[in-house]
C-alpha cells in the first residue's frame, strides 16, 4: 500500500506533460503573432502599391496634352492701302480631345493662351475682351464648337467634338507689340483647366498671302 501511495504521489510530481502544454501554447502565440505580422505587412505593401499606381496614372494624365490638333493652322494676313498684306492678323486652328483624354471645359474663361516669338511674349486666358485695350499682341479670341455629338453641351469638349479657336492679333500701335510678319517662328500654348496644353509651333512663309495653311 505504501509502495502504491509513493508510486501515485510521484506520478502527480510528473510535470512532463504540462511543459509540453505550455510549449505548444507558447508556439501557437508565436505562430498567431507572425501571421497577424504578415497581414499587417501584406496589407500596407498593396496600399502603397495601389496608391504609388493611382499617383503615377495622375501625373501621366496631368502631363499629357489634354487637347490634340484637328488639321493644319491658318494664318490670315491684314493689308494696306495698297492691298499688300503686313503682317500676320489672324490665327485659326481646331482642336479635339486627345486620345484617352475625357471631356474638358472649352469655356473661355477656363482656356489660357500663351504666344511668344523672337520679339515679344503675351499671356492672357481666352476671355481677352476682359482685358484693356492694348495690353499684348493677343486680341480677340473666340472659341466654337463645329462638331459636336451633344448639342446641349456647347462649351464642354468630349470624344468624338471638333473645336475651333480663333485668335486676332494686334498691331503695333496696340500695347507695343510687335508685328508677326514674314519668315518669323511663332508659338502659341492653348492651356486648358485640367490636363497638359497644347503646343503649336509654326513658321510664317518669306512671303505673306492673304490666306495661309502652316502645317
């Protein structure tokens, strides 16, 4: 009986199993933890996977040009008494969106010009009749819709719609402005509300006609 008590009180003092216990929780804690760790690591890799991906699709949208040339660009000549033509009086292009581009405002308070040459540069959005009289080579400017897939939307330009810009220059007696004439390099920068602008670069010919295609 005694041998039987001392076998039973040292089976209670066997502490094997408990330890094996305590080491498979601990392991668990240790697994649950790690994986709770991955998640968390995983999680903000695609975060700023995604969001790297949305930041660079908006700068590529920003820097492309939001508007596309729709044909060749047509100078207009003024003349003088003697029905020579002077200098260069008008500018006429079409734009239409650029492809992947969405519609954009072509209001023109929302359009903003820059022409510049060897002699001068003027800035002013395409709402000129705002300004005073004499404050730059650029004039009046007008913009209209001549193809559109929505006559209820005149002044936004989407897929598919042609618009043309028209922009008069002013002469030397207006602001100090230097006369566009002949065998002269010009730009002109139609920058809308949203996107890139739009750049056209031409050359004027070494002799001024009345009507003139600058492709």
């Amino acid at each position: 009986m005694k041998n039987m008590l001392n076998r039973m009180n040292g089976f209670w003092k066997d502490q094997r199993g408990i330890t094996g216990l305590e080491t498979a929780i601990i392991l668990i804690a240790f697994i649950v933890v790690a994986a709770v760790f991955a998640f968390t690591v995983m999680t903000t890799g695609l975060f700023s996977t995604e969001k790297a991906k949305t930041t660079a699709q908006a700068g590529i949208a920003e820097a492309s040009s939001t508007f596309a040339p729709k044909g060749g660009l047509i100078a207009e000549c003024a003349v003088n008494a003697q029905n020579a033509c002077t200098r260069v009086e008008a500018l006429t292009f079409q734009i239409t969106t650029a492809s992947g581009s969405t519609g954009t405002s072509i209001a023109r308070d929302k359009i903003a010009l820059i022409y510049s040459d060897d002699n001068q540069r003027d800035s002013s959005n395409a709402e000129i009749n705002a300004r005073a009289a004499g404050d730059g080579i650029l004039g009046t400017v007008t913009v209209n819709k001549i193809v559109s897939t929505t006559a209820n939307t005149p002044e936004l330009l989407q897929q598919g719609d042609v618009a043309e810009i028209r922009v008069v220059l002013n002469d030397t007696a207006a602001g100090g402005a230097t006369l566009l004439g002949p065998n002269m390099i010009f730009r002109l920068e139609i920058i809308p509300q949203q996107g890139g602008s739009l750049i056209l670069s031409r050359k004027t010919p070494p002799e001024l006609m009345r009507v003139m295609n600058l492709e």
